[in-house]
C-alpha cells in the first residue's frame, strides 16, 4: 500500500523531507503535495520536486481526502496549531521538531480509541491500540501511529499546562505537573469519565456539568496513572447541605464554585464525595430535582413552556431532552397523561 504525502511549509527543513521521501520512490510513500503561504515558494518546491499539487494553505492540504500524512514543515513555535488541526483531520503526522516552543503551550494529550487498530511508538515502546485503549501522551512526548486496518476514530483532549496544574492543586493538594508513566491503557471505567466529557464539551453542556465531568475523570486519572495519592472521604454532612441547597434553589442557575462554598470542600472533593454518597452527580441531582417539580406543575395543567422556565431550564429542547430522558415520556405527552386524570375523574 502507498501512502500520499504532503509537505506542509516549503523552507529549508522541506527540502530534507524531500530528499527522504525521493529515496522511498516506489516503495511505501509518494510524494503528492506542497504547501506555503507563499505561493511562489510552494510553486518553486512543487517544480523543482514534481509534486503534482500544490496548496496556499494548509486547511485546504487537510481537506484532501488523498493526502494521507503530512509533513509538518512550518517554522518553530506553529507547529502546535498545525499538528493539532492535522490529527482532528485524521492525517498521520511528521514532525520532528518540538510540537511547541514554551512550556506554557505544551499540552498532555488525553484520547481514548472507538473504533480503529493502529501501532503506537512512543518513546521506546510499540504496541497496538484498539477500541477502549486511553491514550496518555506528556507534553514533549514523541509518538507515531502506523495503519492497521481500516480509519481511526477517537475522542482527544489537549489539555494545556496551566489547566493540568490547576487540576493536580485542586485534586491532589499539589501544584506540581504530573507525568504519566504508560502511554497506553486499559481502564474501562476511566474510558467511561473521559467519553462523558468530551460530549460535555462538544454538546455546549451547562458549566457544572463539564466541570464536574472534568474532575471526575482526572479524579481517577491523576491517583491511578500520574503517581499521585489522595482518599475521598464520605462528607455525609456536606453531601446532605449541598443537597438541601439544591433543592431550595433549583429554578436558578447554580454552579459548581457556589456549591463548593456551601458545602465546605474543594470543588473535586465535594463532586466524588457526593457521587460516592448518591450515586449521581450534583449536576444529574439538579436536573433530577428540576423534573420532579416539572411533572408537579405539567400535573396542574401548567404548560410545558411555563413549567421549563420555572424549573430553571435555558430552553424549551432543553427541557425537552432531559425530560424525556428522565420519564420516558415528552412533556406535552406527561401533560396529556394527567388532563385524561382530570376528566375520569
């Protein structure tokens, strides 16, 4: 099988990548196409190496369903920006230099794999990744992927320094940059936290809810892959006022930092404590409290508008979803149930 290849930034170092990917001519790779901003650079490398296309700018290179790797060949410090749009492209990547220039921009790279098999080098370790690998990549880390069957699919997250110092001193007590030991494993549970927050973000969820989400997963991730220890204690007490209080403002917007002042704890520990305690999180007890007092006003012949906004609900789909979600049924059918009560009876 061949591969297509695309050299993204016509300087000097392209040149090099020229000559390398020359020497495989008829073997695994061909050289397809070049790319710069300008364009009489990108046309003078497309002649002098007779590359048949040729592209002003790289979003147009990753839009080409035919260019299966690129070659990152952009000057220092852009890397970052490429590489990134690059992978959410699905492209196989080269680039040898750092993926950034500061520490401030470097980011761990959390993925875990849906669908696909591929073979991972990272560092001096090779191994095969499949369905419900996660993927733990630190900041400077060198990693490939060679094909193996079929397309990749996958669920990544690139979190920056600042936001993974942040985490550890909120989760663990300590302001230090973890570092993970295994670039691959096998944990269902924590593949489980990590897909619930992706959609979190993708879906525009309310803040508590990403939030939450956030610490959940890094809650198991930091103690079981970063080396760190911390115990969650019951907070019984705590968990109980954190409810009281949801309970007696559910009709308003309610966040996490608020209800971490009201319980006493930091915001990751009042989120396990309470899933421990409850077996939900605060933000599924909030919408639980929030449809409960939805089918008592639907039941007084409120309508489904009315009942969204006095439950605190952002929008009519909004309610919709979540009361469908909960109750199995829409409510404008909850209402009907309950107007067919009345006239029986």
């Amino acid at each position: 099988m061949k591969y297509d290849v695309a050299i993204i930034g016509c300087g000097v170092i392209a040149f090099t990548h020229a000559k390398a990917l020359e020497a495989l001519r008829g073997e695994d790779c061909v050289l397809y196409g070049a790319c710069d901003i300008i364009p009489e650079k990108a046309d003078a490398y497309a002649a002098e190496h007779g590359v048949p296309h040729v592209y002003y700018d790289y979003h147009d290179v990753l839009a080409d369903p035919a260019v299966d790797i690129v070659c990152v060949c952009v000057p220092s410090g852009t890397h970052g920006e490429v590489c990134k749009a690059a992978a959410e492209a699905g492209k196989a990547i080269v680039c040898e230099k750092p993926m950034e220039i500061t520490p401030e921009k470097i980011a761990d790279v959390i993925g875990v794999v849906e669908r696909g098999t591929r073979t991972l080098t990272c560092g001096r370790q090779q191994q095969v990744i499949g369905p419900g690998d996660v993927l733990l990549f630190n900041p400077g880390d060198s990693h490939a992927c060679i094909q193996a069957d079929g397309s990749l699919d996958y669920r990544g997250l690139n979190i920056p320094r600042s936001t993974m110092l942040a985490l550890a001193e909120e989760i663990m007590g300590s302001r230090a940059m973890p570092g993970f030991s295994v670039a691959v494993v096998r944990d269902g549970e924590l593949a489980g936290r990590l897909r619930a927050l992706h959609r979190a973000v993708l879906g525009e969820e309310p803040e508590l809810r990403r939030e939450e989400a956030l610490l959940l997963a890094w809650g198991l991730l930091l103690p079981g892959y970063a080396g760190m220890v911390e115990t969650v204690s019951a907070c019984r007490v705590e968990v109980e006022r954190t409810c009281a209080f949801i309970r007696s403002h559910y009709a308003r917007h309610i966040t996490l930092e608020e209800l971490s002042l009201q319980a006493g704890l930091s915001k990751s520990a009042l989120v396990r404590a309470f899933a421990k305690a409850k077996g939900v999180t605060p933000y599924r007890y909030l919408m639980a409290v929030r449809i409960s007092e939805a089918r008592r006003l639907l039941e007084r012949g409120v309508s489904s508008a009315e009942a969204a906004v006095e439950t605190g609900f952002s929008d009519q789909s909004h309610f919709t979803n979540y009361f469908t979600a909960f109750t199995g049924l829409t409510p404008g059918a909850c209402r009907e149930l309950f107007r067919q009560e009345w006239e029986r009876g």
